[in-house]
C-alpha cells in the first residue's frame, strides 16, 4: 500500500461519485463514504508500526502508558472526528460537522487535563 496506491482509490472514486451525483445524490454520497472507508482501512494498518515505535520509546523513556495511551486515544479522536467531519460536508450537512468537530474538541480537552495537571505538578517541584 503507497500513495499511488490511495489516489488511485481516491481518483476514480471521485470520478465516479462526480458521474452519479447526476443521477443519483444519495448513491453519490454512499459511494464517497465508501471510498474514505477502504482508503481508511488501508492506513489502518500502518498506525499499529507507529504505535509499536511510541511504546518503546516511552518505555525507554520511563513515561507512564496511561499517558501514551491518553495521547493515542486524542490523536485517534482528531483523525475520526476529521474523517466524519468531511463525510458530513460531502454530503452537505456541515452543521454535522461543525458538531462533530466541537465534541471532538471536548473530548480531547476532557483527555488531556490529566496530563496538563501531571506536566503542572511536575513544573511546581521544580519550582523551589
């Protein structure tokens, strides 16, 4: 799997979704949805090298997993957040974007206040 591989995908998807859309919006739509499922599915398989590599460097590094399973599960809520989010605008309904990028933002802010108070806690014992 490469980018050649991805645009192709990516490129007579969008050929053929330009072709139905004249005569069939919604197959357009569901056509779109489909093509970003089989690209997503494709680099779905990449991420788990990537994740591999995180965790031993944390371990190398003496980082607790409970943070680096915390920042995996953000990066995984901005990647699906902005996946759907541009599902929605393909389908016109950017008002279901927009809402599901703004509880995307929540969830990544309720996520991240435990290692804000970790990083704050470890600065104010350094702090004589």
């Amino acid at each position: 799997m490469d980018i050649l591989q991805v645009s192709g995908i990516a490129l007579t998807g969008a050929v053929l979704a330009v072709v139905l859309k004249q005569k069939s919006p919604p197959m357009a739509v569901l056509l779109s949805i489909a093509v970003g499922v089989v690209i997503f599915l494709l680099v779905l398989g990449k991420i788990g090298a990537v994740v591999d590599v995180l965790k031993q460097l944390s371990d190398r590094a003496d980082i607790s997993s409970v943070y680096l399973g915390t920042l995996l599960k953000i990066i995984g809520i901005a990647y699906i957040a902005d996946f759907i989010a541009q599902i929605c605008r393909d389908a016109d309904q950017g008002a279901f974007a927009t809402k599901v990028e703004l509880a995307a933002k929540v969830l990544v802010l309720v996520l991240a206040v435990p290692i804000m108070v970790a990083v704050l806690q470890a600065l104010l014992r350094l702090i004589p």
